[in-house]
C-alpha cells in the first residue's frame, strides 16, 4: 500500500525545487567562486611550470659541484642534495603560484570595478 513510486518520485522531485528561491546575489557568488577557481589553476599550472624548470636549473651545478668540489664532495651527501634541489623547486613554486594568484585577483578586482562603473 501507499503512494505508487512513480508519483513519490515526482513529488520528491517538485519538493525540492519547490523551496529554493535563488538569490539575486548567487549568480554574483558563483562567478566569483568560478573566477577565484580559474586564479586558482593558473597560479598551480604557473607554479609548476616553474619548479620543473628551477629544479632542473639546481640539479646541475649541485651534481656538478658534488663530483668536481672537494669539499662539496665530503660534506654533501644525497639527502644534501636532494633538500638543496628540493627547496630551490619548491620555493620557485610557491613564489610563482603566489604572484600569479595575486596577479589574477587584481585583475579581476579592476574588471569588477570598471563594470560597477559602467552601470
């Protein structure tokens, strides 16, 4: 006995829909959700761009130095030279993304200005 699923599900259905009443400021939030997500992406692929290329930059004087230096070659072992590679990428990663995160929120805080300014 009870309702038919079939009708259930409708009325489930219309249920939901029937209680949320869009904001006139959600479109606004959600493009501001889109706009930091997109900041977001670039500042990562921007900032992994740059660790590759930082880490490859260090590897090579470091593996050099440790083979050709004395004392490079008594004092620095593979954990040495691993942080020395590590801390030149992660730090080229952290700038960039930061820089380009920032880059990225100005500009879109001026287009949302010159817009506001428009209406």
């Amino acid at each position: 006995m009870g309702i038919p699923s079939e009708m259930r599900d409708i009325w489930v259905n219309n249920r939901k829909n029937a209680l949320l009443i869009q904001s006139p400021f959600e479109d606004q939030i959600q493009q501001k959700a889109l706009r930091a997500k997109t900041c977001t992406q670039e500042g990562a692929r921007k900032g992994f761009k740059a660790a590759c290329i930082s880490g490859a930059v260090s590897a090579v004087p470091t593996l050099t130095a440790v083979r050709m230096i004395p004392w490079a070659k008594a004092n620095l072992n593979y954990t040495a030279q691993a942080l020395i590679i590590s801390a030149a990428s992660i730090a080229a990663y952290f700038i960039t993304a930061d820089k380009t995160i920032l880059e990225c929120a100005r500009k879109n805080a001026q287009l949302q200005l010159a817009l506001s300014r428009q209406q």
